[in-house]
C-alpha cells in the first residue's frame, strides 16, 4: 500500500542543542534504514520549512502507523497521510 505522508517538524526552542542534534542523528539513521529496506520510497524537502512530503509503501494502515511513531522526531511532528491507489493514466 502507498501512502504520500507530509511531516512538520516543530522542535521547541528550548531543547538544548546537543539532545536537538542526537534527536536528529537517530532520525536521520531510522529514516535511511527504512529507505534502504524499501518501505521509506522517498523523501523530498518542502522548500522553506522544516517540512517534507515522503512516500511509503507497506503492508497496512498500522504497519504505517507503527513506522512514523517509531521516528525519534515524532514527538515534535504534525503528520498528515493520504492513501494513495493507481491512476488509470498513468503509464506503469
């Protein structure tokens, strides 16, 4: 199942700058495991924010859900999912 997913990100300013940043490594490692296992399809910045718009492919709504609860930054996010299905245009 295809799932387009846009994520905000909204750090408070007030988390000192070394948890800030480990927050972000483990992130940034969690994000790139899934893309490497297939499920994290891709990622792309919305340009200006601290945002991105990704898409997932995986077995289930909770499988989904699962994913973006285990990202370390998911606590300061506000996350949006759209199912996605095939176009009868489009060329597969």
């Amino acid at each position: 199942m295809l799932f387009l997913v846009r994520m905000d990100v909204n750090i408070p300013r007030d988390l000192p700058a070394d948890e800030a940043n480990e927050i972000k490594a483990r992130e940034k490692a969690y994000s790139q495991d899934l893309q490497r296992d297939g499920r994290w399809k891709s990622i792309w910045r919305v340009v200006g924010e601290y945002a991105n718009y990704s898409i997932f492919d995986v077995s289930s709504n909770d499988e989904l859900h699962q994913l973006l609860q285990g990202l370390p930054l998911f606590p300061f996010m506000k996350i949006d999912v759209t199912p996605l299905a095939a176009h009868p245009s489009a060329i597969a």
